[in-house]
C-alpha cells in the first residue's frame, strides 16, 4: 500500500509538473513565425536588449529577488545597467537567470508606480545562446 502512494505521488508529479511551473512560457495554439512573433514582442515590450546577469541578490527572509543586469547591446529602451527591483522569487522566476550568463530579454515596466521590470514569460526572452542569427538579425533592424 505505501508503494501505491509513492507511485500515485509520483504520477501526479510528472503529469502535473510542467502545468504547475508558472515560470514557463505560455506555448499558443496559434502557430505564428518566429518574424512576426519577435516583431509585435518587439512592439509591446518597453525594453529589448542583450543583459549579462551581473549579480543576484536574494533576502532569505522574504524571499525577495533582485537581478542586476550589464546592458551589452540595447535593441530599445535602457541602455544603461538596471536591475530588476526587489520582487516575489515567483513573480519574475529568477532562478531561470544564472549569474555570469549573458540572456536576450523582452521587458515590460507594467506601470511607472512598479519598481520593477516585467521579464519572464513577456516575450520570447531566452539565454544568449538559444539566440539564433536571424532573430538577431531582425532586432538590430527593428532597433534602427
């Protein structure tokens, strides 16, 4: 019996691991090209730019998260280093930036009363190297 719980917990969390992670990028049913994706991204997004995570800082007592970014090459907006704001480890998902790595980023300020910058799951930011040439391509032209 307490081999059947094991197994039944297991289950539940492979199937229901990947709906449960909100960090995840939301995949759409409605297949668009990559172009046109990065394009209206581009439009919507008040910060596009290539970042190397320079430090991040966590408060263990409230879980909070800051994020601070080296501007290697703005596409829009900033072009000055920032930095994420103090924020929910859960609300921006942190742990998908590593320290020392370099990342394409789609940012969102949602409003100027927020301190913070509206990162994961806004676009398709991704690491640096999942960044393919004609993506980059394409954000140095919409940056002109």
């Amino acid at each position: 019996m307490h081999n059947m719980i094991k197994l039944t917990i297991l289950t539940l969390v492979l199937l229901l691991g990947p709906l449960a992670n909100a960090c995840e990028p939301v995949i759409s049913s409605d297949k668009k090209p990559l172009k046109e994706t990065i394009s209206n991204s581009f439009d919507e997004a008040d910060l596009v730019a290539i970042v190397y995570v320079q430090n991040i800082s966590k408060d263990n007592d409230s879980g909070e998260v800051d994020t601070h970014f080296k501007v290697l090459e703005s596409f829009k907006g900033l072009e000055d280093d920032f930095s994420t704001g103090w924020v929910a480890g859960c609300c921006l998902c942190q742990k998908h930036f590593e320290q020392g790595k370099a990342y394409v980023i789609y940012a969102l300020r949602p409003d100027d009363h927020r301190k913070y910058w509206e990162i994961n799951g806004y676009g398709p930011s991704k690491s640096i190297t999942q960044l393919s040439v004609s993506e980059f391509s394409q954000l140095r032209k919409l940056s002109k």
